[in-house]
C-alpha cells in the first residue's frame, strides 16, 4: 500500500493508522483523527478498523475497535457522543451529559449529521465511507464542530448550515473558523447522473463549473470537496484557513472503506475530534 498526500499526515501509533491535519495539530486546543483501515480486530469486508456498529460487523468487534483507537489517538473513550447520520441537515449541540450516546448508550435522536461543542470533554464522532467530513475549530470562541456531507448534505449546504449554527448559538465568527475538509470520495472517482448533476448545477452561487464536469452520455463528474470548501467561504470562513485534503477514499481503498470501491460490502471509518483545554 502506497500512501501519498501534500496535506494529510498518516500517522502510527500501537499498530493503529490514523490520518491528521497540520492545520488543526497545531491549534493547541484540540484533538483530532480520521480512521484508516488498519489497526482494529474486524475480519472480512470490515477488515479490520470498522468503527460502524450498522453495517452487520460482530458488536463486541466494533466495541473493541473504538477502545484500540481511543488508546491510540489519544481520546478518552467515555467521552465519545456519535452523530445519527440520514444525509439530513440537522444539528446537534452536546455537552457532558450527551458522553456515550450511539457508542455505548443507545441513541436518542434518529437524525444527527452535525455535531458541536463548545465543552472540553466532548468528543464528535462522525462517519464515513466516501463522503465528505468537514472539521470546523473556532480558535477564539473554543467551539468545535464535525460535519457530515454527502451529495445530498451538500447540496442541501449543510457545512453553511452548521457555521451559521456556531454564530448563532456560540457567536462564532467565521473569520475565526479554522475548516479541514477531510478525506472523501474525489474528483477522479465521484460520477453521477443527470439528477444529482443538476442539483449541483443549482448551486450558482458557487460557480458550479468549478465543481462539476461533463463527462458525456448524461454523466458528470463532480468535486464534493471543493464544493464544500467554497460553501465555507460563501459562509465567510477565509480561503486561507481551509485545508482540502487530497487524499480520495476510493483511489486508496486499501487505507480507507470505500462504498463504490467495496459495492457497499464494506465498514466504516470515522471522524473524532475534542477540545483538550
Ligand atoms: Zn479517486
């Protein structure tokens, strides 16, 4: 497996491989990670670091995964909070009392693909498997935020969504935001058809002809990532504080689960991220 990226560190720890971003390393506030593949005690098509308990994993596996990778990326495994994703807009403020919900407490919502804190102690969890994870850290306020966008989430402007949230509740300024858009499913890799072009195509604001290609016979290649990064910027977050990670899920799918890559026979990776002071 040959690993390569200007701009996404992979890092070993305990036989654990995890991705990470300097942008968000050197803030000094926060712990973060992405998932990798490599590490867990999942076999066959979960093989082996599937942080997805739905996918039909063994749960004791899956419970195990997360400690291994708890110990090894440095994040207390009591206080992890997932997200419920559905490819919905909805946001969640958690504190303290939310430790444990989708992980090791049942869930108590059925729609959750944004996630924010503003409490050391706290952390996000989000998943993966092609979309697109969006890390927001506000280095001034100490509020911190993972985003889940897939087409739909994007289209339906979900990392707009979640900055506005942070103002709105925290006073976050997006000129304070720093943003990593994570490893997804890239521009090489990501064709769609005709509907799903079209809402992309809506997105006039962004300029979609940044984002989107034709590649003939009704089908077009689109670029997640950068749509996504000029949201944030559309959203006031500044060019100079957004990282896209170059790394595809699908041109790497021995590092990272890919749903097209495995035809969806796959496990899931994760985002986590958590405010240490
Ligand atoms: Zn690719």
């Amino acid at each position: 497996m040959i690993f390569k990226s200007k701009n996404t560190d992979l890092n070993f720890v305990d036989g654990v491989g995890f991705l990470t971003f300097s942008s968000l390393s050197q803030l000094g506030f926060v712990n973060h990670a992405f998932s990798t593949r490599i590490g867990g005690v999942s076999e066959n098509e979960f093989k082996s670091m599937n942080l997805n308990f739905s996918r039909g994993d063994d749960k004791a596996k899956v419970d195990e995964n997360y400690r291994i990778f708890c110990k090894a990326c440095g994040f207390d495994y009591e206080s992890l909070v997932s997200s419920a994703q559905d490819h919905n807009i909805n946001v969640r403020f958690v504190t303290k009392a939310d430790r444990g919900i989708g992980i090791y407490r049942e869930h108590d919502r059925k729609s959750v693909d944004a996630l924010v804190t503003n409490e050391p102690g706290v952390t996000l969890v989000t998943h993966y498997a092609d979309c697109t994870p969006i890390f927001l850290a506000d280095k001034t306020k100490k509020v911190i935020a993972l985003v889940h966008a897939g087409w739909r989430g994007t289209v339906e402007k979900i990392c707009e969504i979640t900055v506005d949230a942070m103002t709105e509740k925290y006073g976050c300024n997006p000129t304070d935001i720093i943003a990593v858009v994570g490893p997804a499913i890239g521009e090489c890799c990501y064709e769609v058809d005709t509907p799903v072009y079209e809402r992309f195509a809506s997105l006039t604001e962004l300029k979609p002809a940044y984002f989107t290609k034709s590649i003939g016979h009704g089908k077009y290649m689109v670029d997640l990532k950068e749509t996504n990064r000029r949201m944030l910027m559309e959203s006031g977050l500044l060019s100079i504080n957004i990282t896209v990670s170059d790394v595809c899920t699908k041109c790497n799918s021995g590092l990272l689960y890919s749903h097209r890559a495995s035809a969806g026979k796959r496990g899931g990776l994760v985002a986590m991220m958590c405010m240490t002071q």
